[in-house]
C-alpha cells in the first residue's frame, strides 16, 4: 500500500486523478491537501470522498508545520504535486501570489519529501514555460525554458528547483509538462468552460486579439493516465512532455463549441489582447510515447463534446460555481474538522 500526498486534489486536474485513481485501484491510500482558493471544489470529489483510502486536509503548502504534520500521521512516501495558482490573466494582475504559491509551496514540499525520504515526487508542470513557438516545430524536453508570464515563470522556477533537489540531494524527482486540458469540472474562467457557459446564458464570447493563438489540446483523462505512468514508472530527474498532437486556433474552438449548441456567432465579440499572449504551443510527446508506452485517447473532435455535454448534463455544479455557492460545501461537510 501506498501513501500518496495529492497537492491541489481540489482543483480541475487533481480532482480527476484522484476521482481516476480510486476508481481502478486500491493499492493506494491517498491525502488530498488543497486550501480550497476559488478554484478548489470539494463537490468534484463527490464520488471520491467516502472511499476508505481518501483523507481530504484543508491546508497550505506554503505552510510548513501542515505540511511536516501531513507526512508524519500518514506516512507519506510519494508526492504527485498539481497545487499550482494557474491562471495567466490573473498572474499579469497580481503575481505575488503566484510565486508564494507555485515557488515557495513546491519549496516546502521539496523540502518535507527531502527530509521524509520519498519514493517519487512528481511535480506536474506546463508547456507554457518553454513560451511560444513560431507557425513550425514542437516543444521538446530539450527546448529551453523561456516562460513570458509570471504564471509560467513561477512554474519553471518551481520545475528548476524541483529538478535540482534531485541533481543535489538525490531526491527523486520527475516533472511532466503537459499542453492545455479540458474536461469535467474546469473552473469556468479557462477558454472553454467559460466559452460553453455563456454560450448557453447567451452572453458575449470574449476572444483575445484575432483568436489566432493556436493551443494543442488534451482531455484530462488522458493527461492523468500519462501523469500516472510517469509516477510509475518514470526516470528519475527526467522530464516528460504530454501532448495529444491536437493543434486548434482558439477561435476555432470556439466556432465549434457555437455550432454544437446551436448559438450565434454574433456572440463572438473580439478584445485587447492580452499583454505577453503566446501565439502558438505545440508538444512534441515522441519520449513519453516510446519510453513509457502512452498513447492519447481521445481526439478533440469526440472529447469537446463529451465536455461540452457534461456541463449541459450538471448545470448545478456550474450554477453553483457561478453563484459561489460552491464554497459552502467545506463547511457544510467538514464543519467538525479542526
């Protein structure tokens, strides 16, 4: 049996590996510690919460003694670490917070996992801190590091020490970096949720610049199933880039996500591009592929409209979200837990 500490198990992509894990295995016993910030939704944890091998902390990474605290009572030996502040409009308005969290946390964690001696410590990057690429190539592992957001910076600033505490100390440490996914459970401030969500209320559909910025594209499902097999059976102080070769202008998705429910592209209303915005990304996953047998499942195509159908089939939990409702839940649910 294995302990595993899930950082940010709250959020989007942490809540889906967590709900994936316990649902085809039980050789793990998994602590979930995420501080619930806006984008943490315990509700994504439904069918998760009442499993014997899951534990939910409330608490910081940043904060060291929750942390220590963690890794004593529940005999932590592996760290997969998704807890990140990960939204670039809201790094360029304040990016303090971004490097206390994505900096500093995966400090405190490097830190406790040094001193507990872990087995593994995946830490769970982006593609955004290698920075744009042209209308030709791929990121590769190789590509060097040229982050042009303080979201990204504060990630390849993690991805670094994260990668020295190996080079150093012999920590065993993998990073992956992964291009940009969609799914259930997405806090609709990312492009898609939020483009499917006033879509369906008949708002306007904001789109930077002349939505030509190209993203590839990967459903969480598949980019949790390569994170798992990372975790498995990575090379340590390796880095794996995952990427479903899914190229799509953002407003092409958008012109899709219209057509699928019907609406009118006069919802389409340009902006101010935003300032630093990358034009295009795009992985190359060949080494994850032919070292470690992962392949993605879904093409983009069938998987946006299973996503796309999945928020017309929870219009609660969205409404909710909307609302901020979704953040009485702890209380009413952890009310008795100091």
């Amino acid at each position: 049996m294995k302990n595993v500490l899930i950082t940010g198990g709250a959020g989007f992509i942490g809540s889906n590996f967590i709900n994936h894990l316990l649902e085809k295995r039980d050789d793990l016993k998994i602590v979930n510690l995420d501080c619930l910030t806006y984008a943490g939704n315990l509700e994504n944890l439904l069918q998760s919460e009442k499993h014997p091998n899951y534990t939910f902390a409330k608490g910081d990474i940043t904060d060291r003694e929750t942390v220590a605290t963690i890794f004593e009572n529940h005999k932590i030996d592996n760290i997969i670490h998704f807890a990140a502040e990960s939204h670039v409009d809201r790094s360029i308005l304040g990016s303090e917070v971004f490097f206390n969290t994505n900096v500093m946390g995966t400090n405190v964690l490097l830190e406790a996992a040094k001193r507990f001696g872990v087995e593994k410590f995946v830490q769970v990057s982006t593609d955004e801190v290698y920075g744009s690429l042209g209308p030709e190539g791929k990121f590769s592992e190789t590509t060097p590091i040229d982050p042009n957001s303080p979201y990204s910076s504060s990630k390849a600033s993690a991805d670094m020490m994260a990668l020295s505490f190996q080079r150093t100390y012999g920590l065993p440490v993998v990073v992956t970096r992964c291009s940009n996914n969609y799914g259930p459970f997405q806090f609709p401030e990312k492009l898609i949720p939020l483009m499917i969500l006033n879509s369906l209320n008949d708002k306007k559909l904001p789109v930077y610049g002349d939505g030509m910025n190209i993203r590839d594209w990967i459903y969480v499902t598949d980019h949790n199933k390569a994170v798992e097999l990372v975790w498995e059976k990575g090379k340590v102080g390796d880095v794996y880039n995952i990427g479903a070769d899914q190229e799509m202008t953002n407003i092409d998705i958008i012109k899709l996500i219209l057509n699928y429910l019907n609406k009118s592209e006069d919802l389409i209303e340009y902006v101010t591009d935003r300032p630093g915005h990358d034009r295009r990304y795009a992985i190359d996953s060949s080494k994850i592929e032919n070292e470690l047998g992962w392949k993605p499942e879904y093409k983009f195509e069938e998987a946006i409209e299973k996503t796309i159908d999945w928020y017309l089939q929870n219009k609660n939990w969205w409404e909710r979200i909307i609302s901020g409702e979704y953040q009485d839940y702890y209380n009413m649910q952890y009310n008795s837990i100091k």
